[in-house]
C-alpha cells in the first residue's frame, strides 16, 4: 500500500508564478484628494448606480437629522430601508437607527422601542449590542422611564464593567429613582376605600336653630348626637386613612434608602475606575476626570449615612 508524502511547505502560491508589473520610469503621479463642495450630495447625480444613490440619499437624511428636522429626516430614511438590498447590513442597521431616533423625538417612543428591541434581537457582535443599548437607553431617558434606563444602563455595564461613566449614570438615575415610588408599589385610584360620600355639603342656607355652625350645645339633642356622630366618623376615617399610609410610607422611605445605598456604592465604582485610569490621562481629559471625581465626593457627601460610614466607603482600595 503506498503511502502518500506530504511535504511541509512543498504548495506555493499563485501569485508566485504570475508576470510581475513592470515600474514606469519617471516620478509618480501626484496624489489629487477629490474636494467635495458642502451639501454636494443634494446635486443631481446622473449615471450613479443604485449603491451610490442609497448613500448620497443617507447623506440627506443624516444631514436633516442633524438639522433637526426630524420627519423629513424619518421620510429619508423610510424611503432608503425599502430600497436596500437584504444583504446590506451595515447600512439596514443605520438606517434603523436613525429611524428610531427619529421617532424618538417626534414623540413615538413606542415605535422606535420596537425597532430598538429588533436591532438587539438582531446584534451579532458587542460592538453591535452596545450601540443598541445605547439607542435603547436615549429613546427610555426621553420617556423619563427611571426603571427601564436603570435596567438599560445594567446591561451596558454588563457588558463594559470598566466604564466609570455608565457607572455613574448608573448612580444618577438611582437617585431620581429614591424620592418616587415605583410603579409596583404604587396603589391605583381605583382601590380607594375612601368615599366623598362624608364630604358633602348642603349648599341651602340654615337660620336660627337649623344653623350647624352653631356650638353642640346650643342645639337640640338629636341634633348634637348627629354633629358627634359625624365628627366621630370623620375621626375614624381620619385614623383609618393614617394607618393605611403609615405602611406606604415606611415602603417609600425603604425604597429611597435602598436607591441612595445603590446610588453610594455606584458612585464608589465610578470613582474608582477614574482612579485608576487617572495616571494614564493628561491635559483636558485629565481635568475631566477630578472634576467628576470632586461631584461624586461632593454628592456622595448628601447621602443620609454615617461619618462612620461614608468613613468606610471613602477608603482608598
């Protein structure tokens, strides 16, 4: 049986055996950059095939977004996603997006969710994910949706737990989060057991001994039985209604302690991370860095906690 003998490094390549390019005598042709006149892509241009027309019409609409002008903008981009060829994917997820933050400020925050969540469904690579999330938390941050950018800013940390800057985003939007009262905490109108039912007031005039803003004594019995009836209702209603919010209150109360205790050891990861990278960092950047590393000392110093315990977190590592 003969054995095959594959030798190591015996293939060559092609281009081995191809005629090399003769070299031109005389010096190289000078290099012409192509100058570009401002806003040359809202010129006609004939004879430009059908990828050229896609990407001067996306210059169209990029300019208009940035202009402001957010429908005309979203037409553009409307009308680029039906032209484009499914194997384009760069320019689909471009387009997408802008369409989304489009929507976004035309106040249809609702829709361009619904192309944010297609996008992230869609991402194939961090990179990818990550301009999602960050597509997700601007379109949240204008519906001033506290819960759904915190879990939007989660996931970018999850993803980029060395960034001090989502960190301390993470921070902020815990301390807009302390003072309210989640959703799920919340009690609906619709599950009052209060009725305006004791409130109501008898518009008629009263004179001489009809008059209720007389004294209980000046009044007949029946008459001051039913004003100490009355007052003795509304005072059991007054206790009921204390108790009912006692609880509520010591869940508001829980609910912002827990967030500023969030808020603290965000901001601790922050300034951390800005630490570490400080040495490596000089001029503007440098400056930018302990100016926020002074905001987080200044606010970490607003937080209902202990000397003891502010003490302990503002250790060094």
């Amino acid at each position: 049986m003969e054995t095959e003998c594959w030798c190591l490094g015996g293939e060559f390549e092609d281009s081995l055996f191809e005629e090399r390019l003769e070299r031109r005598p005389g010096p190289p042709a000078s290099y012409r950059a192509k100058l570009c006149e401002p806003q040359w892509f809202y010129e006609e241009t004939e004879g430009s095939d059908d990828a050229e027309a896609l990407t001067i019409q996306k210059f169209r609409a990029d300019l208009a977004y940035r202009q402001q002008e957010y429908q005309k903008a979203l037409q553009e981009y409307s009308s680029i996603s039906e032209k484009l060829p499914p194997t384009n994917f760069a320019m689909k997820r471009d387009v997408l997006e802008g369409q989304a933050r489009c929507l976004a400020h035309l106040g249809r925050q609702a829709e361009a969710l619904a192309i944010a969540t297609n996008l992230e469904m869609k991402a194939s690579n961090t990179d990818h994910l990550t301009t999602v999330l960050c597509l997700q938390l601007a379109i949240c941050s204008s519906l001033q949706n506290v819960e759904n950018t915190i879990f939007c800013l989660q996931k970018l940390i999850s993803l980029h737990p060395f960034n001090p800057w989502n960190w301390g985003r993470l921070a902020e939007a815990y301390l807009t989060l302390g003072p309210a009262l989640p959703a799920s905490l919340a009690s609906p109108p619709s599950q009052s057991h209060f009725t305006s039912s004791d409130k109501t007031v008898d518009s008629r005039p009263h004179s001489g001994r009809d008059n209720l803003w007389c004294f209980p004594e000046t009044l007949p019995e029946s008459c001051v039985l039913s004003v100490e009836t009355s007052s003795s209702g509304s005072q059991t209603n007054q206790n009921a209604r204390s108790e009912v919010q006692a609880p509520e209150a010591g869940r508001r109360e829980a609910v912002s302690l827990e967030a500023q205790v969030k808020a603290c050891a965000s901001f601790v990861r922050a300034r951390l991370l800005l630490r570490l990278t400080q040495s490596q960092q000089t001029s503007f950047a440098l400056e930018r860095n302990l100016r926020t590393q002074q905001e987080i000392e200044d606010k970490m110093k607003g937080f209902r906690f202990k000397e003891s315990t502010l003490l302990l977190i503002a250790e060094q590592p």
